[in-house]
C-alpha cells in the first residue's frame, strides 16, 4: 500500500503513518541524504526553521556501526587495547559505512563485554569518541556537524532544518512498500 509520509506534522494520530513510512527503507538500498531531505522537507511543511529547529540524520547501516568503526580504528592505532576489547576469533570490520546490516549482532557477538553492543554514553567512552571520529564514517560526520548546527541555532535564536532539500526530496514522492 501508499506509504507517505505525513505532510501535517508528527501527531500523535499520524505517527503510526510516520513509522510505516519509515519501514520503507527497511532493508532496502537508499540514498541516506535523500530519506534526510525529504524528512525535512516534510518537517519544513510542518514548521521546521520557523518555529523550531531540527537536524535529520540517518546513518548509513545503523547507529551501531559508528561503534565498530572506533573499535577498527583502535584495530589499526592500539592493538594491545583492541585484543583486550575484541574476542581473538572476531572477523575484520570492514568499512561500517558500506557493510551489510548487523552492527549490533557484530558487537555482541565478538566484544568480550557484550554490553557493548548496545550504544549508550559509557560504551561509547570505552570505545572513545575521538576514535569514533578518527575513523570519520560519512554519517557520524554528518551527526557531527548537525550537531553544531542545533547548538548554533539555540546560540543565535534563529532556527534551522537540515539537510537543505535534495532535487529526490524536493519533490516527495510516496514510497511504496
């Protein structure tokens, strides 16, 4: 069926909408920028830049990824840290941006501490976030710089949407699933 995604805003009556719309993408090839384009564009239509600020990222694979391209980093930079973080039989990385879906299975399944699957503020200290940003995956740069942009715009009162719309987002189309 149809599948797009609310131009009234995220009520509480069109959030059920907003997640199928999302599930879109679900294990599907897309354009992260384009999907971030067109949620702020429909944000745009609701308010956004005018009435409040917002900021749309999506990770390329999943927000887990960002985890594994510290721990790589640290592969590369502090071997004696990565062996005591990593089982021995843990299979390479790989780029976290362009690897098949699975981050939080990779994590839990080769961390000797198994918690670190699970990204909250002390996994990420472990892991360390300038390792995270040392190994510079696109999208946790792109979170990055929203990140500024939000902390900018509450700094100077004037609010702002991004990613700045695509042609792809511009135009809105449905998605079918």
């Amino acid at each position: 069926g149809a599948c797009a995604l609310p131009a009234q805003g995220l009520t509480r009556k069109n959030l059920t909408k907003f997640r199928k719309w999302l599930n879109c993408y679900e294990n599907q090839c897309f354009c992260a920028r384009d999907v971030a384009g067109e949620l702020a564009h429909r944000a745009r239509e609701a308010g956004a830049g005018t009435r409040f600020s917002l900021a749309c990222v999506i990770a390329r694979q999943e927000i887990e990824s960002w985890l594994l391209a510290g721990l790589s980093y640290i592969r590369l930079t502090d071997n004696s840290r990565y062996v005591r973080l990593v089982k021995a039989n843990a299979p390479e990385i790989g780029d976290p941006d362009e690897a098949p879906r699975g981050a939080k299975e990779w994590l839990r399944g080769y961390c000797l501490d198994p918690l670190l699957g699970f990204p909250n503020a002390e996994n990420i200290d472990q892991i360390g976030f300038d390792n995270i940003r040392s190994a510079a995956p696109r999208s946790f740069r792109r979170f990055e710089s929203a990140i500024c942009q939000l902390c900018d715009a509450i700094r100077t009162g004037v609010h702002i949407a991004t990613p700045a719309p695509t042609s792809a987002s511009a135009q809105s189309p449905d998605r079918s699933s």
